[in-house]
C-alpha cells in the first residue's frame, strides 16, 4: 500500500489488523508504528506526532519529511500470542 502527504501536512494513517485476529485475540498497548526513512534510519520521534491502539486499529498521526523522500511505516500489531507487522510506503510530495 502506498499512502501519499505533503511536507507540511499531519495526516492521520491507520491500519486494520481486524482481518488477522483470531476470535478473542486483541492489541496490546505494545503494538506500535515506526517510521524509517530510505537509508533504514529510524525518524519516528521526528514523524509521528502520536499513535493510538484502539482494537482492531493502530493509528498514527504523521507529520513532517522531506519533500520527494519516500518513508515505510511499520505498523507492529502485538497481541497475547502473536505480532503481525505490515509496511506501508509513504511519499512526500509538494503539490
């Protein structure tokens, strides 16, 4: 999945682990979302403004980055018995 923001814009982006939970698992406190920039350079605390855990939703609100820089996010839905990871690409365009 490819989600696309500007420079200067927070925009909220989320992830629905709903499909991947066994009946009665849910996210712990935990899970997480994690930024890294094309040399695999953590800039979470640069990017993510917060993040939320609100069963089955990992959320994060993401702000900043270089214009013509794609980013992964790494959303990390942790639960009793198992963690599921799913990345997705963001590119930073001004438009």
């Amino acid at each position: 999945m490819t989600r696309y923001k500007q420079p200067n814009e927070v925009k909220p982006i989320g992830m629905d682990f709903s499909p991947w939970l066994p009946t009665g698992e849910t996210l712990l406190g935990t899970s997480n979302v994690k930024v890294y920039d094309s040399s695999n350079t953590d800039v979470t605390a640069t990017m993510v403004q917060s993040q939320t855990v609100n069963h089955p939703y990992l959320d994060a609100l993401i702000k900043g980055g270089t214009n013509g820089a794609d980013y992964k996010i790494t959303f990390t839905a942790i639960t009793q018995n198992d963690t599921w990871e799913y990345d997705v690409t963001l590119k930073v365009r001004e438009q």
